[in-house]
C-alpha cells in the first residue's frame, strides 16, 4: 500500500482510511503527513470485531468482510467521498465501504498475499 500512496500522491491529493487494531509506528504516521494530504485512523477493538464477525455470519458475508465493516467508518467514506474523485480499495475485504458510492472505484486484489507482504 506504501507504494501505491507513494505514486498517487505524485499526481492526486489523497484522503486515506485506515482500519487497524493496532497503533501504528511513528514511521507510518510520518509517512501519512509526507504523502497524502489527509488520514483517518480508525482502531477496531477486539469488542468490535467479535461483534462483526457474528454479524456477518448471521447475514452471510465473508468473515473478512465482515471483520473490518462498521458503520462508523462508512458514515467517514461516505462524507469523504463527496470531495474526492475517485475510491481506491487496498483489498476486496474493504471493497464494502465503496460498493454503494457514485464514484469510479478501483480494487487492488493481488494473486499472492505474501508477494503483496514481502
């Protein structure tokens, strides 16, 4: 995903999410400020994805997608979409968020995740 910011930022002024449940390093946020020109980090507690995943699999979805899903953060796209022109997805498991909005979207899906990691 760092290179991907990396060369949109070269032409595009970037608003990136970010669902974790970890704080990210000092080095990710330097990286944020340097290359995009607003973030939004949100945390999902352990509380939330138990939550989720039983909600998901109540209504059929896939656990990954489900695991990531809130309500919360697609309020955050949904408001953030208005000003941007397009959506970028870093994985189909937050392809959700962008399904429903107005805007071309784009999904990175790579073949091999641990290609994609290393």
């Amino acid at each position: 995903m760092h290179n991907h910011i990396k060369i949109l930022s070269k032409n595009y002024q970037l608003t990136v999410v970010i669902i974790c449940r970890t704080k990210p390093t000092q080095d990710d946020f330097d990286f944020l400020q340097q290359y995009t020109s607003s973030y939004k980090i949100f945390y999902l507690s352990k509380v939330t994805i138990m939550f989720n995943l039983i909600s998901g699999v109540l209504k059929g979805e896939a656990l990954q997608v489900a695991f990531f899903y809130a309500n919360s953060i697609q309020q955050f796209i949904n408001n953030e979409s208005l000003k941007n022109d397009f959506i970028f997805c870093n994985l189909i498991r937050v392809a959700k968020y962008a399904e429903e909005l107005p805007k071309p979207k784009f999904i990175d899906i790579v073949d091999s995740l641990s290609i994609n990691y290393k």
